[in-house]
C-alpha cells in the first residue's frame, strides 16, 4: 500500500489541530508501522524510503503511513508533525 500525500481540506486542518505533536532533529532512523498513522506536517524537510516507493514532504503536507510500512525516514530539515495512530 502507498504512502499516500496531498493538502489537508480546512475541515481536517481545524481537527488536527488537537492532535499530540512530534518533534525530531535531523537523523536517519528505520520504522515500522504496526498500525495506520496520519500526520500534518508543520515544519522540517522529510524523505521517506520503503521497498516501493521514496517520497518527500514538508510544511503544508497531510501524509498517510499505511498499517504494515517497513521504511526509512531521513529527515534533513527538523520535523514538526500533529499526528494520530490507528
């Protein structure tokens, strides 16, 4: 399944704005998604590599993680993410 990215609706905007917040430097690190995370990208630069496809986000982003996602992330740019598991 794809890592899905597109612009958030203003709807999904206002309700993301209560969701936890994530933060990480810039660093390289292997994930696993053992379930469906949905984020908004606040600030930061991201690559994101898995077997199937390579993808880069930034500010403004509304990013889907599918459930079973082997991959890596390289963040160039500090991260800022409102994001929700499941």
């Amino acid at each position: 399944m794809p890592i899905e990215i597109r612009k958030p609706t203003p709807d999904e905007q206002q309700q993301m704005r209560d969701w936890p917040i994530w933060e990480k430097e810039p660093s390289e690190f292997p994930w696993y998604y053992d379930e469906k995370e949905t984020c908004l990208i606040l600030e930061g630069d991201v690559t994101v590599e898995s077997r199937e496809q390579t993808v880069r986000f930034g500010p403004g982003d509304l990013v889907i993680f599918p459930q079973g996602l082997d991959c890596t992330w390289k963040i160039s740019k500090a991260v800022r993410k409102h994001y929700q598991f499941g």
